[in-house]
C-alpha cells in the first residue's frame, strides 16, 4: 500500500549532525546516555519544564526514549549536550510535529546559570535553517520558566499564543507561552 507523504514529510533537515561550539560537543545519543539521561530528568526540577516527561523517570524511560531518538525513520534531530569529557548533561531536539518544526530543550540542573544553553540551541537552529532557510521553528515554554523565555527571545522567537498545556511531571495543567521563528529573525548567541 503507497501512503502519500506531505512534501514536509519527506524533507527533512538531514541525518543528525556533531555541532562543535565554543565549549560544547552536540551529538547523536547513544544507548550510553541512559543513565545520564535518567539522573537529570529524575530531577523534579527540570522534569517540571517539559509537557511529556512523566515522573518518575527512570533508565528504562530513558532507554525507551534513546530508541525512538535513534530511529532514522522520523525526520529531524535529538542531540546530546556534552562537554569536553562527553558526559551527557541534557538535549536540543527539532522535531517534525503537526507538520510543523518545533525546538525543544533541556539541561541537567547542575550545569543551568553558565549559558551552555544559549550556546547549544543557538548552535542547533543556525545549523538547522542552514540546511531549511524556508522553514519556520516553533517552540514554547510553561510560563513560570523564564530561563527558557529569555533563550527564545535572545534567538528572535516571537512570542505567538498562550494558553494551558498539561505537564506530565506537574500532572497538571500549567500557563504555557508558544513561540515561532523565520530564519530572517534568527539572532545567534555568541558563547560566553
């Protein structure tokens, strides 16, 4: 049976790339970063951030999640944030949803407050409207994480909608904020 594809579909930013920065190395995952992966959305206080992390969140959620991230059958991109020493310390990810392409992004606690983040998202959507100039990035963030927020409007996301989204961590409904940005409005973060 031939399914017919949206052009969206079957188009995409590419395989998923190693993005060198100033301090950081953006990679693929390996099945390695599980426990990494556990530890830091085991933290309350990042699960809280993010709609679909349920908690608790443990290796097996991690390990379920690096095989749907490795899958080559879904366009676009999951990238580890590492350091010099390649520990997995959180994650930018553009994904194809609702036809549309969304950023998404996470950092263990530990490593929040040193920019690392403004780096990595900045690194990711130059690299990805390199590669699609016409696409627009969707994105977002609960309204209580102005951290995230400053990041997007530091890039040039516009801020497009609020409304409710419900948090798996949360198990509740929270004040969320939607953004979107054209690669004409994309302002790259320079690296502290």
């Amino acid at each position: 049976m031939n399914a017919i594809l949206s052009p969206t579909l079957l188009r995409g930013p590419g395989p998923c790339p190693t993005v060198h920065t100033t301090r950081l190395v953006l990679r693929p995952h390996r099945t390695t970063d599980a426990d990494a992966i556990a530890e830091s959305l085991g933290d309350f206080e990042v699960a809280r951030m993010l709609s679909r992390v349920p908690l608790p969140y443990d290796r097996q959620d991690a390990l379920d999640w690096l095989a749907t991230a490795a899958s080559t059958s879904l366009p676009g991109w999951n990238l580890a944030i590492t350091t010099g020493d390649d520990v997995h310390i959180g994650v930018v990810a553009i994904e194809l949803r609702h036809g549309q392409w969304h950023l998404g992004y996470w950092l263990n606690r530990y490593f929040w407050g040193r920019g690392f983040m403004s780096e990595a998202t900045s690194a990711v959507v130059e690299r990805f409207f390199r590669r699609m100039p016409e696409e627009m990035l969707h994105s977002g963030a609960f309204a209580d994480n102005g951290a995230s927020l400053r990041i997007q409007d530091r890039l040039g996301f516009a801020i497009t909608g609020r409304g409710d989204l419900y948090s798996r961590s949360r198990g509740a409904m929270a004040p969320h904020i939607t953004t979107r940005l054209g690669q004409p409005d994309f302002r790259p973060i320079l690296a502290a």
